[in-house]
C-alpha cells in the first residue's frame, strides 16, 4: 500500500513539475496512509458511537454522549493502532518495536485527543453551542486527526 501511494504522490509531482526531497515525499506518503485509517477508523468510531447512544436512548441519560465516546474511544484505538503499525508507520528491516509499549503509547495519546479533547470538545458543542450529539464527534476530527499523526509519528511510532 506505501509503494502505491507513495508511486502515486511521485507522478503527482511531477506532473505540478515540483520536487520534494524524499524525506518529505515520505512523510506526505505516510500522512496520506494515515488519511486512509483515518477514515476506516472514523467510520469505525462514528458508528460503535451512534450504536451507543441508541443502545442508551431509552435511559434518557444526560452523559450519553460520554459512554459513546468512551466506547468508540477503546474499540477504535485497538483498529488504528492495528492499521498504522502495518501500513503507515511501517519499521525498516532489521529494526524491532515492541508492540506492547507502543500500544500503550497509542492509548495515551488517543487517549489526550480521544477521550479528553474529544469530551471538553463534546461538551461544548452540545452544552454551550447547542449542537447536535450526532454532528460533535464529526467536528471534533478538524481538530484531533492531524493532531493525532504528529504524536503518532514523532511519539508512538517513533523509530528509534
């Protein structure tokens, strides 16, 4: 998936007649790969948190949108740490990453943007702004996806 992404982004170059060092055609590649789980993960997150408060709907619970979060929160973590170990932030041969550690790492940075920023950003939205429980999470990724693959590349993923 890197090699036809990455192939992709060359001729795209080209075709603009710019050139990128390879660093940063790298790193484009990989935000790009990123995107890509992004988007499976965000679905992923959407619907475990919309089944949530369906699943709650009857209780009339004022913190709905919290336990829906939390629940999208843990399950969507698990997926992306999955896909970005695989596809984006891949190890060179010869190097080793201890899964266990970087797992952990994962869950504390997801868990800064997914679960505090995402509640404080919750809580406004729907508290101050009066917006829609359904529509907050969707606004709420303007701010933690690219957020999210700064501390993924330089934090959680980090060759060492």
């Amino acid at each position: 998936m890197y090699k036809l992404v990455n192939s992709i982004l060359r001729k795209l170059i080209k075709l603009f007649k710019k050139d990128l060092s390879d660093q940063v055609l790298h790193s484009l590649t990989q935000f790009l790969l990123f995107g890509i789980v992004g988007v499976s993960n965000t679905v992923i997150s959407y619907l475990l948190n919309i089944l949530v408060l369906a699943l709650l709907h009857p209780y009339h619970l004022a913190w709905d949108y919290v336990a829906g979060n939390m629940v999208a929160f843990l399950l969507s973590v698990l997926w992306s740490f999955y896909w970005n170990n695989r596809i984006v932030f891949t190890q060179k041969e010869g190097s080793e990453r201890s899964l266990w550690k970087a797992l952990l790492k994962a869950y504390a940075a997801y868990g800064f943007t997914g679960i505090i920023l995402n509640n404080i950003l919750s809580w406004l939205w729907i508290s101050v702004f009066h917006i829609s429980k359904y529509v907050a999470p969707l606004i709420n990724l303007v701010i933690s996806v690219p957020l999210n693959f700064v501390i993924n590349k330089l934090w959680t993923f980090k060759e060492e």
